[in-house]
C-alpha cells in the first residue's frame, strides 16, 4: 500500500512541474509578445507625432492663401464676410411636409451665394 501511495505521490508531483514548466513558458511568450505590442504602440506614436506635425506645416496660412490664389478660377473660393452670417430665425427652413421631386419646376429654387455663377436654363427634350 505504501509503494501505491509513493508512485501515485511521484506522479502528482511530476504532473505538476510539467505544468509549472509548460505555464512558466506561456508566460515568458505572452511577456514577449506583450514587449513587442509596446514597441509598436511606441512606434506608432512616433508615426503620429510626424504626421501631425507635416499636418501642421500642410495647413500654415500662408501656404493656403497661396494655394487659394493659385486655384481661384477652378475653386471660387472667398475670404467670409460679415453679410454671410445671420440670425437663426432668418433662415427659411422647408415645410415638414413630403420634400419636391427635383424634376423641372417643381423643384425648389436653391439660394446661391452672390458670387456663385447664375444656373443655366434647362434644356427641354422634345
């Protein structure tokens, strides 16, 4: 009986440094991984510190003046005024009613800034 119950001891002990063994490499594994996580996460924030940065030297006045300039036939594109912001209640909201069709004439006519060239007259197909 005493030598059933030393192998049965040597057995459980043996099963459990086989486990200990087998946890102690999973650990260092997820250690490892967890190491190579960090220095991604350090180099991805290095990444966004330059990308913010090129953003910010992308977006400087000056450079977006002279781009305005450069394309101004093809964009239109004007300072703000002080006569293009008004009241809330001056806006003309649509009725909740159904929306139009936008066929024709019964589409609702669009407010265009001043600038803005004139609507060509639709064509009518015979």
């Amino acid at each position: 009986m005493r030598s059933v119950l030393f192998l049965l001891t040597t057995l459980i002990v043996m099963g459990l440094a086989f486990w200990a063994y087998r946890e102690n490499y999973s650990t260092q594994s997820a250690i490892t991984e967890m190491a190579d996580v960090q220095r991604q996460i350090g180099g991805l924030r290095e990444d966004l510190i330059v990308l913010r940065a090129e953003w910010a030297f992308l977006n400087r006045p000056e450079r977006l003046r002279e781009l305005v300039n450069l394309n101004f036939d093809k964009l239109k594109l004007v300072p703000f005024g002080a006569d293009q912001f008004v009241d809330v209640g001056q806006v003309t909201f649509p009725s909740p009613q159904a929306a139009p069709a936008a066929s024709g004439s019964d589409a609702m006519p669009v407010e265009r800034p001043a600038w803005y060239p004139p609507r060509r007259p639709q064509e009518s197909t015979p």
